[in-house]
C-alpha cells in the first residue's frame, strides 16, 4: 500500500469517526453533567418544582432520519424498571428543537404531528425529577432519537415502556444529554 493509499485510509476513517459523533443534544437550561434546575423539578410528590420542561436542540442527525422523538428517563428511581418522565414521538424530521415548556400539552408548544404519551405520572407531558427526599442523586437521561419512520403507531394513550419497544425497532441514531437530581 502507498503512501496516498494510507494516508486516503486514515482520512476516511477520521470521518468516519468524526461522523459517528456529530449527533449532539444541548439544552439552555441543563449543562452536561449538571444539577437539574428548580425550574425543570416536578410540582408534586412532595417536590415543589416550576415542572417547566427544558428547552431542547439537536443536530447533526442522519440525513436519512424520518422523525425523531425524545425521551426523558431516570434510571435510579426506587421502582424496579426505573421512571419515565417524558415520552414525545412523531416529531417531523426537520424540527431541531424543542421550546421550554413544550411538556405542557396545555401550552399547545409540541411540533404539529407529535404526540407526548403517558409517562409514568399516569399522563401525557412532562414531568420533572422528584427523587425521595435524602436519596443519593439520581440520574436523568433527557435522549433525542433518530427514527427511520415517519410515524410511530401509537397515540397519547400508549405507555412509556410500548413507545420504548417502538424506539428500539426504529433508532437510526441517538444522543444523550445526562444530568443529575437530589433533595
């Protein structure tokens, strides 16, 4: 192999490298890593929190993807198979964001075509963190994917678990956006 030949190799490979990470997830009001504001914390269960769903933007998605859909999950709640705290799906492809306080299907804010389904407060919408007072910090996976499909089809109705088994079928590509949360 000559010289042009690996050197063409490397460059395609640092692409491909460079490439497989260009989907990325940010947010205004929550830093990578970071502890989740007063204003995102549930109003409920004993917490006392504005429950504003957080501004969301993604890009770099794969020039393939058909609709996205985003998740918000925390995976050290005390129940076995963790908590959904927000579940919106069928949001047209070319939508790259989502507005602060989006999670309020009463604010009427959600992309025309997507659906926010039941979480496990019981309905759809956002619901901020409210861990149990005097636990460790728990984890929040606040997830954007990437879907080969126009449409999942499921309704406001569907739980968080059965919009989950349709992400899995369907994920092209996701990013993550972790922070934490205790009281």
């Amino acid at each position: 192999m000559n010289r042009i030949s690996v050197f063409s190799a490397f460059c395609l490979f640092v692409a491909q490298v460079a490439n497989a990470d260009s989907f990325t997830l940010t947010s205004p009001q929550i830093k990578p890593g970071g502890r989740i504001a007063h204003e995102q914390v549930f109003n409920g269960f004993g917490c006392q929190g504005g429950n504003v769903s957080p501004a969301l933007n993604w890009k770099g998605a794969p020039a393939d993807t058909k609709s996205f859909a985003v998740t918000v999950y925390d995976p050290d709640a005390p129940t076995g198979s963790g908590w959904w705290h927000w579940v919106v799906f069928n949001i047209p492809a070319n939508v790259t964001r989502l507005a602060k306080n989006v999670g309020s299907p009463e604010a009427g804010l959600a992309p025309a075509g997507s659906v926010q389904s039941r979480t496990d407060f019981g309905k759809p919408g956002y619901g901020g963190p409210c861990p149990p007072a005097g636990d460790k910090p728990h984890r929040y996976q606040i997830a954007v994917y990437a879907l080969k499909t126009d449409n999942l089809p499921l309704d406001e109705n569907a739980p968080a678990a059965m919009v989950g088994f349709y992400l899995h079928q369907n994920t092209i590509k996701s990013t993550v956006l972790k922070a934490q949360y205790s009281r």
